[in-house]
C-alpha cells in the first residue's frame, strides 16, 4: 500500500474524492490546490475519520509557487510514493472567441502544473526506484470537436507529457499512468461555464455518466495495476482506436453528438 499520496485540485470534484478514498485506505494524504476553505474542509473529513492528511494552499499555474510548496513537502514529508496530476480547469470555446490569456491559463494548468511537479518529485522517485504518476484527463486528449480548441490542444499536450514521460522513466521503477475519464459528475461544470454547451452528450447506455468516488476507484485501481492508459467508460477506448483509422467517421459522429442550441444544457 502506498504510503505517501499527493493529489492535486483536492478541494473538488475527483481530487477531493481521490484524496478522501486514499486516507480511508490508510495513506497520509497531502491535498493541493489554490482554496485554502475548501482544503482543509476536506483534510479536515480524512483527519475526522481517522486518516492523515495535509493540506497545501497552491496556484500549480505558479512555477515559482509549485518550486516553492514542493520544497516545503519534502521536508516536510518526503516524496510522494504516488503523485496525482488532477488538477484542471477547462474554456470550452472556438479559438476566435478565446482570448490569449485564457489559451495560457489551460495549458498552465494542467499541463504545465503536472510538468513543474513531477519535476519536482521525480528525483526522489528515481533515487528509491519506485513511484507512480497518475495524469487525470479527459477524451479531448485524443478526440477533437468543434468549439474547443484550447482546450483541446493543452489536453492533447498532456497526453503527449504522460506518454514521453513514460518512455523516459522505463527501466527506472516508477510508473506512469494516464487516466481518460468520461463525463464526470462534478463542480466542474459550474466551475467552466458554457462547457456542457460545447460538449457533445455521450450515449448514456454506452457512457453513463460517473460520480466522482466511482472515477477516484478507476484511478486508484489503475495505480494499483501499473497500467499505462485507462480509458473510463471502456467504449472510449474504442472510440480512440476507430478515430486512429476512420478520424473523418468519428468526427461526424462527434460534432453530431453535440448539443443544438436550442437544447443545450445549461448551468
Ligand atoms: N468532470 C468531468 O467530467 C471530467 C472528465 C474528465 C476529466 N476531468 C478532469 O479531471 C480533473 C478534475 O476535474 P473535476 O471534475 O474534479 O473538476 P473541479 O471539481 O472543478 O475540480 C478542479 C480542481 O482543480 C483545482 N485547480 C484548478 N485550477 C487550479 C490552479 N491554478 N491551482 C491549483 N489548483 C487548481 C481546483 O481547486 P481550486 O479552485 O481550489 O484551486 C479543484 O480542486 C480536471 O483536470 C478535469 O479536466 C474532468
């Protein structure tokens, strides 16, 4: 069992959910994210039900915060035995409706706050041979619709940090896992309006739709396993696959998938 478990965007949604299943487990838990309230709120629960946990107030779009809030974890604490790249945030738009501010901020994080504190921990990791990574991200890693093209590109960037990250680490003992989830029941989507107005509905019988203590399970479960991509709902994977060989068929199938105006779902 791993002892050490840092996951980032703690205060919310799947990170939170993440955080709260690996203290029951046992693990000392150390939550990252910017809401200070929201954190210890939740440290506060794993403490109450008989886990350790420590709460880290970050902006991870701050490279000199996350070099900082990093320093101060492995004095603290050590290295993380697994490191979970959750936190995110997402402006589902058409590039002419995205400003220069808002394509950075999507890179940043994710991608870049994943980027910046793995560097951080990874010495430690390699040092002791051992370690897992976990990347949360969405199907926009490999799909592509319309009218999220920031978006798409700065999760498509995380796919490509997971996969070359794994290609350099082979042989080193430490792991790196990426998780591509669904739709998931979240405050994501109150906390990226015009989102589900740009997403397109998934089939529910095909893609049901997950909470997040069920996406914080494929996570822990896929670490557990050592796997390189997990794909949740599976038909994801399918899909990924048929648009590798049909990417003209999957794109109709998507942008037909998308919500029409006049029934797009709101917040
Ligand atoms: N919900 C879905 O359907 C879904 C599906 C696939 C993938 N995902 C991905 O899963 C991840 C978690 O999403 P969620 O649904 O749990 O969303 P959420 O409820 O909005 O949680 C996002 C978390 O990220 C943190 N965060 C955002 N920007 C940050 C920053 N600059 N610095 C530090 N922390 C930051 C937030 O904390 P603070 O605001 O406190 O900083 C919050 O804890 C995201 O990367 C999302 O894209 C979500």
């Amino acid at each position: 069992m791993a002892n050490l478990v840092l996951v980032t965007g703690a205060s919310s949604g799947i990170g939170e959910a993440a955080a709260r299943l690996y203290g029951e487990g046992g693990a000392k838990v150390l939550l990252l994210a910017r809401n200070r309230e929201r954190l210890d709120r939740v440290a506060g629960a794993i403490r109450e039900g008989g886990g350790k946990a420590a709460a880290y107030s970050v902006d991870l779009a701050d490279a000199a915060a996350i070099e900082e809030t990093s320093a101060r974890i492995l004095r603290e604490h050590g290295t993380p035995d697994i490191l979970i790249n959750n936190a995110g945030a997402g402006r589902w738009k058409s590039l002419l409706d995205t400003t220069a501010e808002e394509a950075l901020a999507m890179i940043e994080v994710p991608y870049l706050a994943a980027f910046n504190l793995t560097r951080a921990f990874l010495p430690g990791m390699i040092a002791r041979k051992g370690g897992a990574i976990a990347c949360i991200t969405s199907p926009a890693s490999y799909l592509v619709w319309p009218k999220a093209t920031a978006y798409i590109a700065a999760r498509h960037a995380m796919a490509g940090f997971a996969e070359a990250l794994r290609a350099d680490l082979k042989g080193t003992g430490v792991t790196v896992t990426l998780v591509v989830l669904g739709t998931v029941e979240t405050p994501y989507w109150e906390h990226n309006p015009g989102s589900r107005e740009n997403m397109p509905a998934p089939n529910p019988l095909l893609a049901p739709t997950l909470s997040s203590e069920e996406a914080a399970r494929v996570i822990r479960d896929a670490l557990e396993r050592g796997r390189r991509t997990v794909f949740k709902p599976a038909i994801l994977r399918a899909l990924v696959l048929l648009n590798a060989v049909a990417p003209r068929l999957v794109a109709k199938q998507l942008r037909r998938a998308l919500p029409k105006p006049s029934t797009a779902r709101g917040d």
